[in-house]
C-alpha cells in the first residue's frame, strides 16, 4: 500500500476497542452442549440471529432455546452478511446474550455481549467422488485449499483423497482475522495469499461463488470452486475480466472532485481512523471529502447526493459486488489510493480486512 500513513487493509474493530474473543464460545451444530452452556448462564432475553438461507428454521430454533433455558428469545429479522454483523444495541435492548447461526468468531472483533456461535459444521461430501471430480477437471496438481467454515471438516479428508490422485494440497494459516486454518471470510482470504508462491491454483469448497469471486480478487493464481453437495466443479474464473471492470471504474472517477468516504457502524467493519486519513489526502488536494455513516447501507440512501464518486471504508464486497448498483463509482482504499496515482493500477490489490 502506497503511502506511510494510510493502512487501507486493517480492522480491529470501533476506535479504541480491543478485541475480545473471551466472550464468544463456538459450537460445531445446534444440540445439548449449546443449550446447556446458555441454561448454566441463566440468561433471561437471549437474540437469535440467523443468515438467510436458514430462516426457514428459525421459529422452531427459538423455541427449542426457549425450552432448553427459560430465556425469552428475540429475532433478529434484517438480513445478516457474517460474524462482522452483530445485533445492534437497538435491535435487541435488554438482551444479555446472542445466540448467530452459521458463521465463525472473528478472533479480533470486540463483542458487546456474549455471543454463542453455532457454525453448522458438516462432513458430507463423498471425498472420494469429489476427489475424482476434481481430477476430472484437470486441475493443475499444485492446489491451494480454502473452504467455507461450514464445509472445513472436509478439508483433510480431501486433502488425502486427491493426494491418491496425485495432486500435492496446501491448507494455508490466515491472519489474525480468521479463526481456523484453510477458512474464507468475504474480507479476508489470507490463508490463500500467503500460498501463492507454492502453489498453481485453488480449490474453494462451498456452496455459491460468493467466496470464489472474492478468492479469486485476493490472487492471481486461478480459481475453482467445488461444490461438495452436486459434485460439481466451477470452471476457473475470469480474474482478467473481473480486474478489467474494476480498473474502468477506478478510471471513471479519476475526474471525482467530491468525494463520499463511507463508514459502516457495523463492530466488524468500522474503520473511521482510515476513513479520516483518506478524507484528509483528498482534501489534500483541494477537493471535497464527506464522511458518510452507516449501518445497512441501501443505493438510494446516496441517491441524489451532490458527490462525484465513494470510497467505501466498509466490507470491500460494496464496491465489489454491489458497485453496479449505485448511480456513481464505489471504490475500495486501495482503488482510491490508484485514483488518486499514489499506487499503481496494477497489480491488483484487493482489500483485505486483517
């Protein structure tokens, strides 16, 4: 990263606060070691907060910790991104403790309250098949593995099937950041950056290609995704097309002159320190720099804003994912850092949350 006194790639939380894991206690599944854990606490308002794809569940869910503890259980409705989006104190005044389906602690995240996390862990998955698919496929033989946590029990045994095909696999260790070895966070693929040199390709195991497009943002080295529920494996993505779009949207705002920094309240993705400094190099150059808080943040709440362009200081997945939808360029800190020629276009930088 161009420029000494911007670290447009780390997070640790709100200004001030210091992590603090010892709040949060992980489970492998929903059963009688989380409802014991919660009942040995004798919680009296407990919130619930599930990702979308297990909303279908959610009532029964609620009422099972309703028996098993005494507790009242609330719901959280919103819609939730990750373990980076916590409920907020008005979204569940008087709980004493959260109770999040589907995602893994963030070591270095601060939490507000205790936070049990439940991470839906599963084996399935015949390795043998997915092995045999991934062969299949002609995979280079120098595979990088990276998995979702729901799917990281897979991991080793999949690391032993294909080594019988002949591949050579490599688990990398992530920052601090990520919570275990081989996982994908949407802001932070660490344990793939740091074995570039070792490797020719990557295997992302999970569902969906939220985690390959953003794996495959993270390095140069081609990515492919094997789902272990179809068996399925995804051609390799096309980084060169996807970087081209981004470096387009980097040129469109090069002519910005009023700029939106954009800073979300969210305990894992507030970064208003850097938020400041890179409103601070804009001004720098006589233009205009508006910070702009939020929470969940919707195109039309900047819909009709007199601004040229946005830096999101939030999750990167905005600008990357979503940029679309907004009626003026978003970009990540290292974009703008290219905007304003203080780094070079390429190679590219994703950026990542440590």
């Amino acid at each position: 990263m161009a420029g000494p006194s911007v670290e447009a790639d780390k997070v640790s939380g709100p200004e001030g606060a210091p992590p603090s894991s010892s709040r949060s206690s992980v489970y492998r599944e929903v059963g009688p070691e989380l409802f014991s854990d919660l009942r040995a606490a004798k919680y009296r308002r407990i919130v619930l907060q599930v990702p979308a794809g297990l909303t279908r569940n959610f009532a029964s869910l609620g009422e099972e910790i309703r028996t098993a503890t005494g507790a009242q259980v609330v719901h959280v409705t919103r819609a939730c991104f990750g373990a980076c989006d916590p409920p907020s104190p008005s979204e569940a005044p008087g709980a004493q403790a959260i109770v999040t389906l589907g995602h893994a602690p963030i070591p270095n995240m601060p939490l507000a309250l205790p936070t049990y996390f439940v991470e839906m862990r599963t084996s399935e998955g015949d390795v043998q098949r997915l092995a045999g698919s991934v062969s299949r496929a002609g995979l280079p033989r120098r595979l990088g593995l990276v998995a979702s946590v729901q799917h990281l029990e897979l991991l080793p045994r999949l690391e032993v099937a294909l080594g019988a095909q002949g591949f050579e696999t490599h688990v990398g260790g992530g920052d601090r950041r990520l919570a275990y070895p081989g996982q994908a966070l949407g802001c932070n693929y660490t344990t793939a950056q740091g074995l570039e040199g070792e490797v020719d390709g990557f295997l992302f195991v999970g569902t969906g290609l939220f985690h390959p497009l953003g794996l495959a943002f993270s390095v140069e080295r081609p990515v492919w995704a094997l789902d272990p529920l179809q068996v399925d494996v995804t051609p390799p993505l096309d980084r060169e097309k996807m970087v081209q779009k981004r470096l387009l949207t980097i040129a469109k705002s090069m002519d910005a002159r009023r700029w939106g920094v954009l800073v979300s309240s969210f305990a894992g993705q507030d970064r208003r320190a850097m938020a400041s400094r890179l409103a601070e190099k804009a001004t720098e150059r006589g233009w205009s720099a508006e910070v702009l808080i939020f929470d969940r943040l919707d195109p039309r709440d900047l819909t009709g804003r007199d601004l040229d362009a946005y830096v999101s200081t939030a999750c990167p997945r905005i600008a990357l994912d979503d940029g679309s939808s907004y009626d003026r360029p978003v970009l990540t800190p290292p974009e703008f850092l290219s905007a304003l020629g203080e780094r070079p276009l390429l190679p590219y930088r994703f950026d990542t949350f440590h």
